[in-house]
C-alpha cells in the first residue's frame, strides 16, 4: 500500500489492490496504527505542518522534528546543513520551519539522554512507517537501556524468526533514533552491525549505557 501511495497511485485504486475492502477500513487502521492518513503519507507530509530544533551534541548535532501530534524524527550528524536536507527530502511537500524554542524539553530529554543522565524517553510521536516496521520499532523500545539484543532476537520476539535481515531493514529506516534505541541491536556474533547515523555513535551510545549500567552497580 504503502509503495502505491509513494509512487502516485490514486488511493481508491491501491485500497482495493492490496486486499482492503473499503477506505474506510484502511483510513481506520491507519489511525489506530500510523497516525499519518494515507493521504497524508501519500503527499509526503502535504498536509502538515512540521517545527524542527538543532542542538549541538556530544554526538555531533541532533535534530529533532514535530507534528502537532508528536516527533516525526530525531538524526544524527556532523554537520546541521545536511540533517536539514534529509528532512526536507522525506517530507518534501510539507510546511517546514526552524524554531530552536518549541519543544525545549522534549530536546533537552534527549540531550540529557545521550549525555547519560536519562535512562528512558517517553515522549509523544508521529512516526510513518510499514506495520512490520512498527512492530519492529516497538520491540526496540522494550529493550532496558545498558541491554542489547540481536537481530535475531528481535525477529523472535515479534513471531518471524526468518525476517533477520528485514528486522535489520527495519532499524536502518528507523526515523527517530534513540527513541526507538536501534543503537541496542547486535549482530549474532557480538560485532555492532550497521548503523544508520554512523557505527562510531553506535559505540559512543552503548558504551555511555554500559559505563551507566556500572556506576550503578558501584553505588
């Protein structure tokens, strides 16, 4: 459906030809499950209207982006430019501004988070993504910070032991990192796998949880 609607497919035509039997079935799963609308997702955020901060961080910038209904995206980089590109492309069509003072606390959460002086991040979100992918989003959150699984964990948990590499797909399009803490997944033999915002931030973050999870134990 969701490659249909990507592609500029009408909505009615793609409803029926993936197995729905009406919009209103589709548009009603969609709120329970994705927020967005199909339409919405469909014109790459035409609709909405997106706020975005960039902070600097002990991981280089972070940025952090908003609907009226939660954070749509949280990335990482070394350079603020090029994390503002990337959000311009994947949600071309929507209204996009910069103000560093919306949502202060969100942020300052998440610094506080990569800093190490938080250890879990409850905040309200906006994400797009496959329900497969969502399922997988969902398991990551479940990992308790300083923990690891691996990606054959993960495919276990969610029922599809076979999915290994779409787990792994699934993590690579995470839109809000550290939220949904992707950094916490493994490969089988211990070794840190890829890593979409760079395998050096991979092993800065786990080893801020891991170095955490030892002051803990030494109190």
């Amino acid at each position: 459906m969701k490659q249909r609607l990507q592609s500029g497919e009408e909505i009615a035509h793609a409803v029926y030809e993936t197995g729905y039997g009406s919009s209103s079935q589709l548009y009603e799963k969609a709120s329970k499950q994705q927020r967005m609308t199909p339409k919405t997702y469909q014109q790459a955020g035409k609709t909405i209207s997106i706020v975005y901060a960039i902070a600097p961080c002990p991981l280089g910038y972070l940025l952090v982006a908003t609907t009226e209904k939660g954070i749509c995206a949280v990335k990482l980089g070394n350079e603020a430019d090029k994390l503002e590109h990337i959000l311009n492309q994947e949600f071309h069509q929507a209204h996009i501004i910069r103000d560093d003072h919306t949502h202060k606390e969100w942020i300052q959460a998440i610094l506080d988070f990569i800093a190490g002086g938080e250890t879990h991040l409850d905040l309200p979100l906006d994400v797009r993504g496959t329900a497969f992918q969502k399922q997988v989003w969902e398991a990551l959150q479940k990992i308790p910070y300083s923990e690891t699984r691996t990606y054959t964990d993960i495919a276990r948990n969610i029922a599809k032991p076979q999915a290994v590499r779409a787990v792994g797909n699934a993590c690579g399009a995470n839109p809000i990192a550290l939220i949904v803490p992707c950094h916490r997944v493994l490969r089988s033999d211990g070794s840190l796998g890829g890593y979409r915002w760079g395998i050096e931030r991979k092993q800065k973050l786990l080893t801020q949880e891991s170095k955490f999870l030892k002051d803990g134990s030494n109190t």
